[in-house]
C-alpha cells in the first residue's frame, strides 16, 4: 500500500465519526443543492432558497466535521509520541475521557505503541461502551457545541498555558 494512502487511513482511523459525519453532511448537502439548482430551474424560487439555505447549513456542518477529524489526528500524534516517550499512563488518557473522539484517538495511538490492552482496559474501566458517542458535555448540555470553552477544547487541544 503506498505511503500516500496509509497517511489518509491514519487520519481517518484517528477519527472515524467525525469523518463519518462529514461524508454524510456533505452528501446531504450536494443533495440539497442539487435540489435547489433544480426548483430554480423551474422558477421555483422560494423552495430553491430554502434547499439552497438547508443545503448551506449541511455544507458548514460537513466543514466543522472535517476540522474536529483534523484536530483529532493532531491529538493522535500529540498522544503517540507522550506514550513513546513516557510508557503507558493514565494520566495520559484521562483528558480524552469526555469525548468518544477523543478516546478512539487515544486508542489508535495506544495501538501504535503497543499500550491498547491497557487503553481499552482504562476507559472501560471509566464506564465508556462502544455506544458512548456524544461527548459528556453534549449528553449533559445539548447547547454546549455553541460554548467557546467546548470550541475550544474541541479544537485546540493540549497543555492549557497558565499566565
């Protein structure tokens, strides 16, 4: 398998959902503007507007998707390399914890370093199944993807700077 292509496998093993979630947001997406292209056509202005509009909205949400995925790879290399060069430790994962996200990249990286028996073993541990998909946050407060705190923890993840 060329290199080119294990590289993309690794983005998307390091973040399956959110690129799951893409995929379909942005096929709904082209489907909706092309409904929209299609009621235009036919003068249909109103309903054009209003495929083109819901067909916008699935379009950013396919754009977010793909920004989590990437910060999720970012997360998965961050995490390989403290596990090479620490060991395992639970303090590594415990940060991961709220976030299935999260946790499959912590796993994958646990994987690559031969630490997934004690990964897996740890967020099972914690309570986390295969059908916890919703970050804590969002099964609490629904209206947290709006938060600045939950963007940016989302997005930015790491070591936070104290001044």
């Amino acid at each position: 398998m060329s290199e080119h292509i294990q590289h993309a496998l690794r983005y998307v093993k390091a973040a399956p959902w959110p690129y799951m979630t893409g995929l379909g947001s942005l096929l709904l997406a082209l489907g909706l503007k092309t409904a929209s292209v299609a009621h235009w056509s036919s003068g249909e202005l109103t309903t054009a507007a209003v495929f083109g509009w819901w067909g916008l909205c699935w379009m950013i949400v396919a754009l977010v998707a793909l920004a989590d995925g990437i910060s999720r790879h970012r997360e998965y290399r961050r995490i390989k390399a403290m596990f090479m060069k620490y060991g395992f430790s639970e303090r590594i994962l415990k940060p991961l914890a709220r976030s299935r996200c999260q946790r499959d990249a912590g796993l994958l990286a646990a994987r690559e370093t031969g630490h997934h028996d004690q990964a897996k073993a740890y967020f099972h541990q914690l309570g986390y199944r295969w059908y916890h998909i919703l970050p804590d946050l969002v099964v609490r407060n629904p209206f947290v993807f709006v938060s600045p705190t939950f963007l940016r923890s989302s997005f930015l993840p790491g070591k936070k700077v104290r001044v």
